[in-house]
C-alpha cells in the first residue's frame, strides 16, 4: 500500500464514527497508530477536555511507565493542554525555556527519551475538544507538510467525535469516555498477550483484535477481556454483548 492509499485509508477510518455501536476508545487509539504509521514520529496521544473541563488521555499508543507519567503530567501542563486552550499549535521548542513554563512535563519529557513534542487542537470551527500529541526521540522538528496533515487528521478526528456525538446523547459519549482510561488498560494488557502467543507487534495485535470485534459486531474491550480471561480470541466469546449490524461494517 502506497503512502498515498494509506492516508485516504485513514481519513476513511476517522469518518466511520456514525455506526450504532461506536467504540471511542477503538476510535482514538486506531487515530494515534495511523499517526505512528503515516507521521515520522515516535509515539502519539489524543488528548480530551471532559465535562468537568480536566483534559486526560484516552488512548496513548503502547504507554511504558516513563510514557505514562509523561501523559499523566500533560493532562494539566505543557503543548496538549496550552494547544487546547489556545486552539493552536504548540511547539516545545517555541515557547522559550519550556523547563520554566512546564517543569513537570518537560522533566518527565525528557525522562521518557523524547526530545520534541508538538501538540496540534482538535478543532472545529469555534469548538476545540481536546488535542493530539506528537512524541519524536529525533531531535528534528516535523516539516511543515507533515504538521499540515498531522492538524488535518486531527481535524477529521474532531469532526467525526462531534457527528457522534451530534447522533447520540452527549451524555452517552460522556460516558464513554469517562470509562476510557480502565478500559484502556484492558485493551493494552490484551494486546500485549496476545502479541505474544502468536509472536506478532503490538500494532499488529491491535488490528487482528479490531478486525474481530467489527467482524462479529462485538465491542473491542469485551474482546480485550475474552483474550486475558481464555488467552485468545473465541469467534462467539460467551456472554459478550453483539452491535447491531450497520452499513458501515
């Protein structure tokens, strides 16, 4: 598959969010691997202004302990929150002494291996939701284009959460996403068992478990416990729950 094709895959992908049974976290963590893949950076993260206006991170790509507290801090300092508040991009290394105006999250930056971070708003219009986090251990800016096309992902990203949102009851989204983070975890510790059982990567991992949630209309975390509680994946797992069937599966 050509860069090109991929890119028209993805876009594809961030506008499949008007099914019955829409998965947020499927959604948000299928966006930032498409970022690793597409985008020359190291790991990526979307970041969520919930109702209670805290921002938190639903799905970060493969988080290790170091990548964890990095995310943790960003949720309240750095270019994921001041790219929201702003609805525009942030650069580490535009913003002066970045160890001054974010100390915890540039020690904690720093701490993982990174050394570049920009932060792109998910934004509409007038209406910002959150933000992406681009992760580089190079220490290289991203060139324009790929800044351009890394804001328009984000972009159809905002737009395809807001039709969803717009479809449904704000609230049940709400709720969603407010369950991300535990079912987050579910999701990785899957991935990474069976990433093992059957010696394939961890992105690999996730899209045999995607593919088989959408192929038998189930939710991806009821597949995620399926494979922590039997090792693998059951074509019907007992006592999972089915999505309706839709047009867009």
């Amino acid at each position: 598959m050509s860069r090109e094709q991929h890119i028209a895959r993805t876009f594809v992908e961030l506008a499949d969010t008007l099914m019955e049974e829409f998965d947020v976290i499927a959604f948000l963590h299928q966006m930032t691997v498409r970022c690793q893949e597409i985008l020359d950076v190291t790991n990526a993260a979307v970041f969520l202004s919930h109702a209670d206006a805290r921002m938190y991170s639903p799905a970060p790509c493969d988080p290790t302990p170091a990548l964890q507290r990095l995310l943790d801090a960003a949720c309240t300092e750095g270019p994921a929150t001041d790219a929201h508040r702003t609805a525009q991009p942030v650069d580490v290394h535009g913003v002066g002494d970045p160890l001054v105006l974010w100390p915890e999250f540039t020690a904690s930056l720093r701490a993982a291996g990174y050394a570049r971070a920009v932060a792109l708003p998910m934004r509409l219009r007038r209406e910002t939701i959150g933000s992406l986090l681009l992760l580089r251990s190079a220490d290289r800016p991203l060139d324009a284009d790929s800044i351009a096309l890394a804001q328009t992902l984000a972009a159809a990203a905002t737009i395809g959460l807001l039709h969803s949102r717009t479809i449904r009851q704000q609230d049940t989204v709400n709720e969603q996403l407010h369950t991300a983070l535990q079912s987050r975890i579910v999701i990785e510790q899957a991935k990474g068992l069976l990433a093992a059982r059957r010696n394939i990567s961890l992105n690999q991992a996730f899209e045999t478990m995607r593919g088989h949630a959408r192929r038998h209309r189930l939710l991806l975390g009821n597949v995620a416990r399926d494979i922590i509680d039997t090792g693998d994946m059951l074509h019907r797992p007992s006592g999972m729950p089915r999505a309706k069937a839709t047009d867009a599966e």
